[in-house]
C-alpha cells in the first residue's frame, strides 16, 4: 500500500517524491517502521495532529487589532489563548503533541543532516544554521532544534504563546537563546528582516486562509539553497474519520471544532502549491499513532498525517 | 584523604600559577592524578573562594559503584553524549585507588559472575581491556544438583555455541577498570565529587499563572528552580544538575528522598562469602542446593575459587565462628555427599536424550555424566555475611530522577543475577538518554525516563520472579516437590531445546525466558 501510495504521487506530480528512508534515521525506537500489530489498528487509530498555533498568515478572517498587517480570524485566537498555559504539560491538553514531538524531530534531523551535510551523530548537528519556527506555539519544536545548536527564531500570532515559551526556554541556558516573537510570516517578509537556512511550519497550513500565498512567504523567508518543512493533515477519508470524529468527537483529544476538514491539503495539492513558490518537495514521510505503545512512527503511509522536507530552488 | 586530594590539587594549582583561582579546578576534579596526603583545614580555607559559580551538570550519579561508574563510562563512550557533564557522587576511598592489583594476590571475596552479555557491554564502552589486564576467570561449564540426589543439571558453553558461560571477575577489578576506563575519557566535563548526598530538591516549577508571564516577577528566581534538581553534598557544597541517577545501591538515599517505593521481603537467610584454594584446576561454575539455601563455588583464578554460601541466620552464626579448618569441612561435606547422595542417570534419562540426539539438536553437555566437585583445602580470606532480601521500586523514574541497579532492585544472589540487572539498566538508560538527545528533548524528562523504565522493569521482575521462584522451590523438603524439582533437573539436563533456552537466557544472549 505504501508503495501504491508513492507510485501515485510519482505519475502525477511534477517533482517526484523520495520515499522516506528508514536508513538515515539515527536510533531505533521511536522511528522503526510500524508493526504488524498496529497495521491492525491503523483504520481505527490515526489521530490528528493538534494546531501549533493559532496562525503563520492569511487567516481566514481579515480583522486584526494587535497585527496589522496580518489578517487573524479573532475566534482562531482565543481558541489557542485559552489553553496556551498547558503547552507544557505534558499530560494536559497538548499531550498528543508531545508525544508526537520526537518522531516529527528525528525526520527533520535526519533529513536537515543530510541536507546540510552534517553529522548526525554529533550532539549539536545544526551548529551555525538559522533556522525559524512559524507558528511555534509554546516552544515545542524549538526548543529541541535550539538543543541541536540551530540558531532558532520562533514566531507565533498568538501572544500569550510567545510568552509562555519565552518562560519556558529562559530556564534552561541551552534554550534561552531562541529570538521569540509576535509577528506573522507575511510581516516578516514585509520587513525584510532576515533570511533561514530551514523554515519550518508544522501543523499550521491546515488553518490558514490561504495556503498558496502563506507558501509563498516561506519561500520568501528561505534562503536559496535552503529547506523547507511543512507538516500538516491529509485530506482524506480516513483524515475525516481519525482527525475529525476520532480525535475531536471520541477521544477528545482535541477541542471540537480545532480543524475544519475541507481546509486540509492533500499532499498533492502541497507539492504543487510548494511548487509554485519554487519550493520542490524531495521527501515526505507519514505519522502513524500505534495505540498499544503510545507511540508515533514515522511510516510511508501519508493517508493521515504528513510531513514534506522541501529545498527552495538556486535562483 | 578524598578531602587532601581536593586540596593538594587546588594547591598545585595555586602554587604553579601563582595566584589563586576558582572553582572551576576544586569542584570538577578531573579523576586523573589522584594522589593523598594533607589536612582538613587547607580544605576550608580553599572552600570559601569558590562560592562564586553554581556547578551545573547534566548528569549527577549518586553513587560511584560498579553500575555508576558503567553509566558514567556508557555516557562518556557514546558520541551523542560524550558532550555531558557528568559527576559522580560517592565518598568511596576505593574511587582514589589507581594502582592495579596484582594477580599473584589472594582474591578478595567479594566477586561477580559476569554473563556474556555484560562482557560485550564493557568492551563496548572500552572497560574490558581493563579487566582483561588484571585476573579474571571464565567458566565454560556449570553443573546444578540438589542433596535429595534425583537428579542433576550440566550446562556447557558449547551448547549455545558460545565461549563462555561467565567470567568471574572481583568487584574491585571491575570497579577499578571502569574507573581506568572513565579515566581515559575524561575532559573536563567528567568529575568524581568525593562527598555524601546529605538532601535534595527537585524544584518542579509551579503549574504556569498569569503572575509567572514576564514583566510581572522576577525570573532569576525561576532560573535554576524549574530545570535542575538541586544536591546539598555532605561537604556542604550544592550542585545542580538536569537528572540526578540514583546508582546508590539497596539502601539508596536518592530512592528515600525521591520518595520512591519499594515492594519486597527479606529470606530469613544470610549468605557467607569467602575465598577457598584448592590443589586442582577448576573451569566449572558449581551450584548444589541445601535444604536451608544453595552453595555456590565460582572459579577465580587456577588455584582459588569464591564460596557463596547461603543458609539460615542459625547456621550463619555457627558457620561464621567455627575454626577454618571445620568450616572447610563443612564445605567440602555440602559440596559433595552431604545431606544426601549423588544423583545418576536413569535409563528413562538415555531415552529422552536419544530423542534430542534423533532430533539432530542434541546439546553438548546432555550426555555429560554427574561429577563430583573439586575439594577445597583451605580458607583464605574473611568470612562475610549478611542479610539476603528481595526489594523492588515500583517506580523507577520521576521527573529529574531515575534508579538503576541495586536502587532499583535487589535479588536473591542464587543466579548471580544482580549485578548483571544494574549493567544491563545501565546499558538501556544509556541508550534512551542519548535517543532524547538525538530528539533534542531535556534529558531529565519523565516521557524519556520512562522509556527505560518500561524497558528495564519487565526484564528485572521476570528475572526476580524466576531467581524468587528457584529460592522458593528449593527450600522446602517436601515429598511431592522434590520429585517435580527432579523432574526439572532432568528436563533442563536432557531435553535440549529448554536447555538452550535456559542457558541463553541466564547469559543474558536472550532476552526473555522461554520465547525465541
């Protein structure tokens, strides 16, 4: 099936897609391919992922009063504002998130060490390398990639995220070195302040207005040569059943009403929109949640959950 | 004399550079160059200069034990963790010894029974070449009997296709190699802490409130509260550090603090442990079990085996106090006829093996006849005794604090199962601190602890269950039981694939009993 999966996207993309390679991960556990016991739950099991933030740009609403310059939809806002205390509990509302944490970092390690040509057996791999986080919640992804030794910006729409994860990274001297900032991709891009080596956007496409034009300021943010990863939900039938009724309705493991299923992108749709913004997608790896061990592996299945590592073409 | 060697070392310093310095020297004492000699006050006097710099570390290790210090020298081997502080914590004098012991020596009594699977641990992390260098004694055979005389066990090495079944090795040869082995990686990020745990704090920062958001408190306060546990040290010093291990042993401190609960019971036996010479060469582990507890004879060196004798706290005081010459005896009378004959095969024993040998599978020490032990001729050391007990942490982890070895769990010593548990802990939580790291995650996590303590705690308790079992089985003389116990005897001798189970899984080559 995984193969179908990467068959398919071969004949109908413009950039062929990779399949993940299981080979480049560094240690064992938390990435081996699934296990027959949790192919057998896999139809009942995808969870979704959870919202990062509240926003990167475009929002769906156009109505701003703390940032002018970006469109943020008021209710998103709040929504995120009222749990962004428990971005580190790790067994609060955001438990999913941490769990899932591990796998989506050991794909960007692996494929950033690969990309940058660094060692992946080093402790600090990412040395000397700008790297942003947009829509970075209370710190979840950067403060790991800071611990990697990426000099790491961070920025997320929702205020209290921003404060909540400066409090948190100040405690720890590896950490506290994180820029931190309220501001949206778009306005960063209207600034012109800087340019990354990685940009990196997990779990925010899906709840931003308008995907192709967020893309575009990712690209503008990337420096030629640079990376891009995007993780997000598929838009699928089985995404319906396990992101939507499962996660939201059954497990509640969600807030009812976090995600909106027809603002979900295919991979297909990402490859192209990505393409569009000269960002060519070279590998893409699904999230699988095995509900006897609790854990997330990373599996070619995209059906659900997924994660794109781009390169922004040399112009 | 740990004191004088802070001291000395600071003097040094002092006297070659010419003015005085820091901490820095006093409180991250490299291993190297222990050395002794001087007084207390110096100490003092060099003390109050270093108030100035709060010793942070990634890795406190309470206890400086053989399994500490294999942790020690796990984290400091792997390339994704060679970068931590690590310090080790412990007032053990033995920590400064750096001379080898000579092999022409008596062995000292206190030894281990190392499995292949400990041995491949330390030549991974570098240790073996040390061991390799001082004595040591494999054993490449093993032979198991009761004094009811039903029936007896053999197992060799060639079984499982393997060298050895074990390597004795004294304790303070292992502690010494990886001692020489943490040594040799050692930069200034390693140190050996000579002082006690006296209290510690894991300052688990307050759930976050709006009074916590910046700008509306004072944060410094906060700094090193919310990520580092806090150690007050005996030599009223502090250190913090992101996970603190308790590598303290059975009466653990760390354990006690952390307020970790342990689950168990104590045999109502104690254990004698000596060294004993003998005139014959001796390659074989032996084990026969007693009506009150199992004697075991591990060889050491050509000449000197080690006795691990245990029996009820009566029989202990008797034993203890008797001249050498009539505790020799006693020996050689529990080794060999005492208490009961020796057990022979069956002709019901042949046929089961022809069946293995049709089978093609036939293991190597199935057709192997009972033998009756070496004699032992004279007592060589101390006799030591204590108390036997079974003691497991429900918990092995909290945020900031993790337990490995006898912290962690205490056996029965019938197997020589102990101290192989805290390598193979050591071994897993090594793996699992360098995986957080590969992730990026803050090391004193409980989500990262918890996966060695998922990984570990299964395996200890089937081999607790299991070393429990044995003791249980074996102490009562019953009838009914004791022809099952020699139903066991002759299924472990003679059916050969359950013979190979239990050998691998009693090396450590396997991981659990029973399934391959």
């Amino acid at each position: 099936m995984a193969i179908r999966t990467i068959h398919h996207l071969r004949h109908h993309l413009i950039h062929h897609l990779k399949p993940y390679h299981h080979s480049c991960l560094l240690l064992n556990s938390s990435v081996t391919p699934q296990t027959t016991a949790s192919v057998l739950w896999r139809s009942v099991s995808h969870s979704s992922s959870i919202p990062e933030t509240g926003v990167g740009s475009n929002l769906k609403d156009s109505s701003s009063k703390s940032l002018s310059n970006s469109s943020l939809n008021q209710t998103e806002v709040a929504k995120f504002a009222a749990i962004a205390e428990t971005w580190w509990d790790y067994e609060g509302p955001f438990k999913p998130l941490h769990l899932m944490n591990p796998t989506r970092v050991s794909f960007i390690r692996s494929t950033l060490c690969r990309h940058f040509r660094r060692d992946p057996l080093c402790h600090q791999p990412f040395e000397g390398l700008k790297f942003i986080d947009v829509g970075c919640g209370g710190g979840i992804l950067s403060e790991p990639l800071a611990r990697m030794g990426a000099t790491m910006t961070a920025i997320d729409a929702v205020d209290k995220n921003i404060q909540i994860a400066r409090l948190h990274a100040e405690t720890d001297p590896l950490t506290s070195s994180i820029e931190y900032s309220c501001t949206t991709a778009e306005q960063m891009v209207e600034e012109q302040q800087k340019k990354f080596d990685a940009v990196i956007s997990l779990e925010v496409i899906e709840h931003v207005a308008n995907p192709s034009e967020f893309c575009k300021s990712l690209a503008a943010l990337t420096v030629p040569n640079g990376a891009t990863i995007i993780s997000t939900i598929n838009r699928s039938v089985r995404s319906f059943a396990t992101a939507i009724i499962a996660a939201e309705y059954l497990l509640n493991w969600l807030p009812k009403g976090t995600h909106q299923w027809s603002s979900f992108l295919t991979p297909e749709e990402l490859v192209l929109i990505l393409n569009r913004a000269s960002i060519s997608v070279e590998e893409m790896a699904g999230f699988v949640y095995n509900p006897l061990s609790g854990e997330w592996t990373l599996s070619d299945d995209i059906s659900v959950n997924f994660i794109a590592f781009a390169t922004k073409s040399n112009k | 004399m740990r004191t004088a060697f802070l001291t000395l070392r600071n003097r040094r310093f002092v006297f070659s550079s010419g003015f005085i310095q820091n901490t820095v020297v006093r409180d991250r004492l490299l291993p190297r160059g222990f050395c002794s000699g001087s007084t207390g006050e110096e100490l003092r006097s060099s003390k109050s200069e270093s108030k100035t710099e709060v010793d942070e570390y990634d890795v406190a290790i309470v206890g400086g034990g053989m399994v500490g210090m294999a942790l020690a020298c796990a984290l400091s081997n792997m390339p994704l963790t060679k970068h931590l502080k690590v310090s080790i914590v412990d007032s053990n004098p033995a920590l400064l010894i750096t001379d080898s012991f000579k092999r022409s020596s008596i062995p000292d009594s206190r030894v281990s029974s190392v499995t292949p699977a400990t041995i491949s641990f330390f030549k991974e992390i570098g240790a073996w070449e040390y061991v390799q260098q001082q004595r040591h004694a494999f054993f490449s055979k093993m032979q198991v009997w009761d004094y009811t005389g039903l029936g007896y066990t053999r197992y060799n090495a060639k079984d499982i296709g393997i060298e050895n079944l074990g390597c004795v090795v004294e304790n303070k040869v292992l502690l010494h190699s990886l001692l020489s082995c943490f040594q040799s990686n050692a930069d200034l990020h390693k140190s050996i802490i000579p002082a006690r745990l006296s209290a510690m704090s894991l300052q688990s920062p307050a759930p976050y409130t709006k009074s916590d958001l910046p700008g509306t408190e004072d944060n410094n306060t906060r700094k090193h509260s919310g990520r580092l546990a806090k150690l007050d040290l005996s030599n009223d010093s502090s250190i913090y550090a992101k996970l603190v291990v308790g590598a303290d042993g059975g009466k653990s401190r760390v354990r006690e603090i952390a307020g970790l609960k342990t689950t168990g019971w104590s045999y109502s036996q104690n254990a004698i442990i000596c060294t004993v010479e003998h005139d014959v060469e001796n390659d074989c582990a032996w084990q026969r079990f007693l009506p009150s507890g199992p004697i075991a004879l591990l060889p050491i060196s050509e000449r000197f085996s080690n006795i691990v004798w245990t029996m009820s706290h009566d029989e202990c005081l008797e034993r203890n106090s008797m001249s050498p010459d009539d505790f020799i005896k006693s020996v050689n009378h529990a080794l060999d006829f005492g208490y009961g004959s020796h057990p022979h095969s069956s002709f019901i024993d042949k046929y089961i093996g022809k069946v293995s040998w049709f089978s093609g599978q036939s293991a190597y020490s199935v057709k192997e006849e009972f033998q009756v032990p070496l004699k032992v001729t004279r007592l060589v050391s101390e006799r030591m005794a204590f108390p036997l007990s079974l003691k497991h942490a429900r918990d092995y982890a909290l945020k900031r604090v993790v337990l490995i070895g006898d912290a962690a769990h205490t056996v029965h010593p019938l197997a020589g199962q102990g101290v192989n548990l805290g390598f193979g802990d050591a071994f897993s939580l090594s793996k699992v601190i360098a995986e957080g790291i590969s992730v990026g995650t803050d090391i004193g996590e409980l989500s990262v602890l918890k996966k060695y303590e998922m990984e570990r705690k299964r395996a200890n308790m089937t081999m607790m269950a299991i070393v429990d079992g044995f003791q249980k089985a074996f102490s009562v003389d019953l009838g009914p039981l004791n022809i099952i116990r020699a139903a066991g005897f002759h299924g472990a001798q003679y059916i050969t694939p359950l013979k190979k189970n239990i050998i691998s899984y009693a090396t450590g080559e396997q991981k659990w009993p029973f399934f391959t």
